[in-house]
C-alpha cells in the first residue's frame, strides 16, 4: 500500500492495534483495516469515488469510504490531494 502512495510527500503511518492509520502531511486521512484502504468520507472523496461503499473499520467507529482502486498510484495521489484542505 505505501508503494502505491510513494508518489505523494509526507506519508507516514503508525501501526496501531494491528492496523495502520495513514497520516499525510500531518493529518489522519484513513487507514489499513482488515486489508482495505478505508479513508475519511469527505466531500472531495465521495465526489471522486460516487459508488464506493461505506464500511467500518471496526466496531464501535464511524464509517469511512473503502478505496477499490489502490493499484493506481495517480488516482490514490489525486485522491489525497484533493482530501488534505478538508481534514
């Protein structure tokens, strides 16, 4: 997953009970649950993805956007950038 993320600077992750939380240029943007890329639901990320479901990360949270498309680096560099103003 943070291969498909090296085209973007500062990305950092934190391992956290066994999952991973995604930080770009400082700010929680999603993270690695269960194998899936789940990421805030703002407005930016649900107009580029429309049809992307809406899945919880685990019990007890609210939900966020599962990302299909995580093999291609220009969609997930053009995703982030457009998320950051809105974290």
């Amino acid at each position: 997953m943070l291969e498909q993320l090296s085209e973007l600077e500062e990305i950092s992750y934190r391992a956290m009970m066994g999952e991973y939380i995604i930080y770009y240029r400082g700010k929680i943007i999603g993270g690695v649950y269960d194998d899936r890329l789940l990421i805030k639901p703002t407005k930016s990320a649900v107009s580029l993805m429309p049809d992307a479901t809406y899945e919880l990360p685990y019990e007890g949270t609210k939900e966020m956007l599962l990302v299909d498309d995580v093999d291609s680096k220009e969609f997930l560099t053009k995703l982030f950038n457009t998320m950051y103003d809105e974290l």
